[in-house]
C-alpha cells in the first residue's frame, strides 16, 4: 500500500519517524507518558432507571523529555451518553478536573485537566482513577443502550482516555500490552465482551466477567441480558439468536441467509478476530436508529453481531427486509468498529458502504440478476428522495443533515460504489476496500484514504471520479444511461 498517497500530508514526517524510532526506540523524542496498568471496571445496576457504573484506574510514567504540569484527560460526552457524577482521583486523593484554556475548548469539548501540585518529573509515575455513571438518553442511538433486562455498551466513546502532550510529536498513549476490565451483571445475565474470558466468578447475587485485552485488540465492549439464547446450526455456520422472549414463528431461511451475508463479508473484506464467538443476533429494547432522527426498525452492529429492537424481529426472521437490515448492520464491523470514518465521509464511507456491502452479498447468492435488482432498487430510492428536497453533494452530507437530503446521500452512496466496480472491476475494489481496512484498522479514515487504496488495486487515477461523484450533484449521465436501459431491457 502507498503509505504517501494514504497519509500525503505526513508522509515524510513518518518515513523519518520510522528511522528515528527504528534505530533508538528507546530514546523519547518528545514530551510524553506511557500507561503501564490500566483496568476498567463496569457494573450494571438494573434499577429504574437503570445504569452503569464505571471505574477506571491507569499507572501512568513520564517517559518524555520534559517534566509535565498537567495531564489531560478525554471523557465521554455528557449528552450522548447520560455521563454524570464524575469523580477523579490523583494518586488517591480526591482531585478537582479542571477546563482546558479556552482557545482548545472547541476542539477538545468533552477533554479536563488534572493539574500536578509539583511537577510531573522524567520517570516518575502517577496512580490516576475516575468514576462515573452511564445511561441511555433518548437520542443516543446506538452507542449505549439500556434497560431493565440487558444493556449494550459500544466499542466508541464510552470510556476515558488520556491524552497525549500537545505537542507535534507527542506519542499516543498505548494501553500496556495486558489490560483486564470486568463486567459485573446480574446473576443469570448472559456476556459477550472483547478479549480473552479470565474468570467468572458468582458474587452474591451478581457476576462478575473478568476479560483480558492484548494491546493489537481494538477497544472493548459489553452487550449482556437475561437472554434466552436459541441457536441455528446451518450450512454457511451457526447464528445464535438471544432474545427476551422465545422466538415465534418459522424462521424460514432467515438464519441460513445472515450466517451466508456473514461469510460472505469475511470473504469480501476480510476474517474478523472475535476470538471463537459464533455470529451473535441480540435483542436490544431500547436500541434506536443509528441516525439520530430516524424512527424506522432499528438495527445496529456490535463486533461479532447485530442488535435488533423489538420492531424489527418482528418484521420475522424470514422476511427479507429482517434479513437485508441485520446483514448492513453486520458490514459496521468492518468499517465502523475496524475503522472510524471521518466526520466528512461518515454517511458516505460509514453507512455507504454497508448499503454496498448488501449488494456484494445479493450478489454472492443470487447472481447478476440479483446485484442489479438492488442497484434498480436504490436508482429508485435516490429518484423518490430526490423529489423531495435539494440534494446536497455527497462529499458534504453529514448525518446531521435534514432525513430528506440523508435520504438522497443514503441511496446515491452505494451507486458510488457501483461505479467504481464499474470502472475498476469487482475484484481491485473489493480488494482496495479490504486492504483499507487491514492497513488502517483501529484508526481513522477519509475519503483520501479510501482513493489511495482503491487506486493501488485498481491501477488507474480516480481523482476525476471522486470528485465527480462526492462534490456534484446528481447521478454521472453515463452510470444512469447503463442502468436505465438495462432497466428498459428488464421491462
């Protein structure tokens, strides 16, 4: 992959990095700290309203250039996860978090400060623990969900983070190389969580999961209830379905078709480490659309699975829209857990690829046939949405943008990615897409980004495409004459 195409602002700040880190690795460059123990602890209390508890402790060691006055700290944000009664610790005393300067407040809005009583010197180390409650505001979407009976907590946003120096070459801080966090729930309660199960150990009346985390693991996650878990052994693997209540109804080959569109995307975009968990289809309650606004069934992914609410299975299992609705939800865990979209690209990469993702896997069960019924079927999404409002381009539609322009980025998205195969093939686009992922994964990523992949499998230079189908309006005369009259020869 071509590292200056992918990262063309910084490229040549990394290739010395990499020189200057590969032959004294052990020397600091810049003011910094590393984190040498870090355990998180998250407790569910199924009260009304329900809650998390979270309690987080880091060791954390100068290992810059300079002594330090102060550390920041990132938390999650108030609003979108119901944050409250936060409490900080500086080596186990109670400590004040303080606002950053006012200039750094707009770019770091949910970022406090702990200010040392003496400076932080070269070497010495630091205890540092937070506590604070999480619940499920009504306009979370899918980051956070709650309720009396089962909670999801996501792989974003939800836990602490201190924050590097501000300095252009201050380090991240890592995890250490082990990190254990544990999930205490109910008794009874059911736990899929990132990392390798430790320990499950029966305390009273609640139990406790203890995980451990290796530093290349992508950030952890909780989905936990009082489920009832009903498993369906098929051809493409097994799908194990946990639900409040028992499943009603035939489920058709509604199983066969998800456990197919997961092998599908493992094939396409490459395998997943979820350390041995079977394909999981979990019932959240209280989940809601993942776009804030939207009201329709709602699915969301977690890594390993889909969540569904109430609305949506009971669509049925064999119905194809339960079936096309967990199957986008399940391409999120190659580019929203993987990889984190841009605030830019986040409809167009976020949610525009998945929507492709169901096309690729149309395709690998029904054939042509069944690729171009679902591009038909979106040319006519993009024309009735069209109708309804002004479309925006879609390099500039954000997910906070009126339902009726997202409706119009939401169905022109996929064909983008349409076009590409037209131009490229299948083969060097779907290779691209995957080769982002593995290249990029745990970061995040931008329409830069994307092209410079695509480009290296595809060999040709798609600035003009790229240009074309994110910052015009439109669809290109040339995708739509292909596809209408392949629409008029169907008729």
């Amino acid at each position: 992959m071509n590292l200056a195409r992918l990262r063309p602002e910084f490229a040549q700040l990394c290739l010395l990095l990499a020189v200057l880190f590969n032959s004294a690795c052990a020397v600091p460059l810049a003011p910094g700290y590393k984190i040498t123990k870090e355990t998180r602890n998250i407790e569910f209390v199924p009260d009304s309203p329900a809650r998390l508890e979270i309690h987080l402790s880091f060791t954390v060691q100068n290992s810059g250039t300079t002594p330090l006055s102060f550390i920041d700290i990132d938390f999650p944000e108030e609003h979108a996860f119901g944050r409250k009664n936060l409490r900080a610790q500086l080596d186990g005393r109670e400590v004040k978090l303080e606002e950053l300067p006012e200039e750094y407040r707009p770019d770091h809005p949910n970022t406090l400060r702990i200010a040392f009583d003496s400076t932080w010197a070269r070497g010495q180390t630091h205890q540092l623990a937070f506590n604070y409650l999480l619940s499920s505001p009504e306009d979370s979407g899918s980051r956070i969900t709650m309720s009396a009976e089962a909670f999801h907590l996501g792989p974003q946003g939800w836990t602490a983070l201190p924050q590097p120096p501000n300095h252009l070459l201050a380090p991240y801080p890592r995890r250490p190389d082990k990190t254990t966090y544990s999930v205490r729930v109910p008794s009874g309660f059911v736990v899929l969580a990132r990392g390798k199960l430790v320990s499950k150990k029966r305390q009273g009346d609640e139990t406790e999961f203890l995980f451990q985390l290796r530093r290349t693991d992508l950030a952890p996650f909780a989905v936990a209830g009082h489920y009832i878990e009903t498993p369906f052994r098929v051809t493409a693997g097994t799908v194990i379905f946990w639900t409040l209540h028992p499943l009603r109804g035939n489920p058709g080959p509604g199983p066969e078709r998800i456990a197919a569109a997961w092998a599908t995307l493992q094939t396409v975009f490459g395998p997943l480490d979820v350390r041995g968990h079977a394909l999981h289809v979990v019932e959240s309650p209280s989940l809601r659309s993942r776009i804030l606004g939207e009201s329709v069934p709602a699915v969301a992914s977690f890594p390993g699975g889909a969540l569904v609410n109430e609305d949506t299975l009971a669509l049925g299992l064999e119905s194809d829209e339960f079936v096309r609705r967990v199957s986008h939800a399940l391409a999120h865990n190659w580019f929203s857990d993987q990889m984190y979209p841009t605030g830019a690209a986040a409809l167009a990469m976020r949610e525009g690829i998945p929507e492709y993702a169901t096309i690729v896997i149309d395709e690998s069960t029904g054939g042509s046939q069944a690729r171009q019924l679902r591009i038909l079927g979106y040319l006519r999404l993009y024309d009735d949405a069209a109708k309804q409002a002004q479309e925006k381009p879609l390099g500039v539609t954000v997910l906070t943008d009126s339902p009726q322009q997202r409706a119009i980025a939401l169905a022109k998205a996929p064909l983008m990615y349409v076009a590409l195969e037209d131009t490229c093939g299948e083969t060097p686009v779907r290779n691209g897409l995957k080769g982002l992922v593995i290249l990029l994964r745990g970061q995040q990523v931008g329409f830069d980004d994307m092209r410079a992949a695509i480009e290296q499998t595809c060999g040709k230079d798609l600035g003009e495409f790229f240009r074309s189908w994110l910052y015009s309006k439109g669809l290109p005369a040339n995708f739509r004459g292909r596809y209408d009259q392949r629409q008029s020869a169907d008729k």
